[in-house]
C-alpha cells in the first residue's frame, strides 16, 4: 500500500466512522444519559468487534463468512438484537442517573451493548470485506498493510465516538425533565428500530 492509497483511504474511511449507525446512535443516547466518559469508554466494546472483524478479514475467513449461510444468520441476530434494543428504550422511564456507583455499574453493560450492534452489524461485514481490500496492494505482503488500515480505522473510529459522545452529553443538558427524557428515548429506540429493519435488506455481492 502507497502512502498516497492511504492518504485516499483516511478521508473514505472516515466518512463511514461518522456515519449515523446503530453504534453512533447509541453513543449519543448513553452520553446523553450518563455522560461523555461512559459513552466514550463503553464505545471500545465496538472496537473490539471491529477488530476481530478486521482480524478475520486479513486471514481471509471474512470472505468465508460473507459468502456463507453465516452471514444470513448474522443479519438476523443484528436486526432481531437492535429491535430488542429499540424496544427497551421505547418503554424506558428515562430515570434520572444522579450516581457515579450507577454510572461504573453501567459500563460493562455499555460496552457489551456496542459489542453485540457492531457485530451483529451486516454492514461492518461489507465494509471490512469490500472497502478494506481497495487499498491492498496484491504486490505486496497483505498482513502488514491490513493492520495498517485496521488500526487507522479504529483510530479514527475512537474519534468519531468522541465526538458522537460530546454531542449527546450536551443534549443531555436539555434532559433535565422526565418526560423530555422519554421521548428522546423512543426517538432513539425508533430509529435503532429503522436500522435493525434496514439490516433485512443487505444483501450479499
């Protein structure tokens, strides 16, 4: 891989970081409720996904896995995991969380919920699949250059939960009341829902 490949790459690579997934979705609704530092440390359960997906996709597996009745599978479980996620914040009281005890209890959980989205996102497959490998040189040793665009995108994907979790910490300020609160619940549970039903439709090259 040139540096100008990788110069081309940044840009594309970042414009998918910051697209409003089910992952970025979900950062805002946890900063919102509890805080920029539990959405942005919650935020690496994503990141070890997408490492692990990065990891099969250098080893070849992922072109396995893509052409494969596991990618069917995948697709289900993501649509059937968000709709589930849609469903709890959609009758979520919204309760106030006023403790650092519940802020610390909630993290593991945090990071678990962005683990199984980002897995259980088809798209991610796609991109790791299909995007990723534009940039290989095929001249050249491919495991070096794979963790070189790996480790470029979950840099840039560190990012792009940073500024996700900034932007729903200060919606956050605007939650004060319960009943604000809800309804940004279930315009959140909505859309995870819009997504979760829009993972149906992907289909395999």
């Amino acid at each position: 891989m040139s540096t100008t490949a990788w110069l081309f790459f940044l840009p594309a690579c970042f414009a998918i970081n910051l697209a409003p997934g089910p992952n970025n979705l979900l950062s805002i609704n946890v900063a919102a409720r509890h805080g920029f530092m539990t959405a942005f440390l919650g935020g690496t359960g994503r990141l070890v996904a997408f490492a692990a997906m990065i990891a099969l996709a250098a080893t070849g597996l992922a072109v396995v896995l893509h052409a494969s009745e596991w990618f069917l599978a995948i697709k289900l479980a993501g649509a059937a995991y968000l709709i589930w996620l849609a469903i709890q914040l959609w009758r979520s009281d919204a309760p106030a969380v006023d403790t650092t005890q519940e802020q610390l209890a909630s993290l593991a959980r945090i990071a678990r919920q962005e683990f199984l989205v980002a897995a259980g996102n088809p798209k991610a497959i796609l991109v790791f699949t299909a995007f990723l490998p534009q940039f290989v040189d095929i001249g050249r040793p491919m495991l070096p250059q794979f963790a070189a665009l790996g480790m470029s995108f979950l840099v840039l994907e560190c990012v792009a939960i940073a500024l996700y979790s900034w932007a729903g910490m200060h919606l956050g300020k605007w939650l004060v009341r319960a009943r604000v609160r809800r309804w940004f619940n279930r315009c959140c549970g909505a859309f995870l829902a819009a997504i979760g039903l829009s993972f149906l439709l992907v289909r395999r090259a």
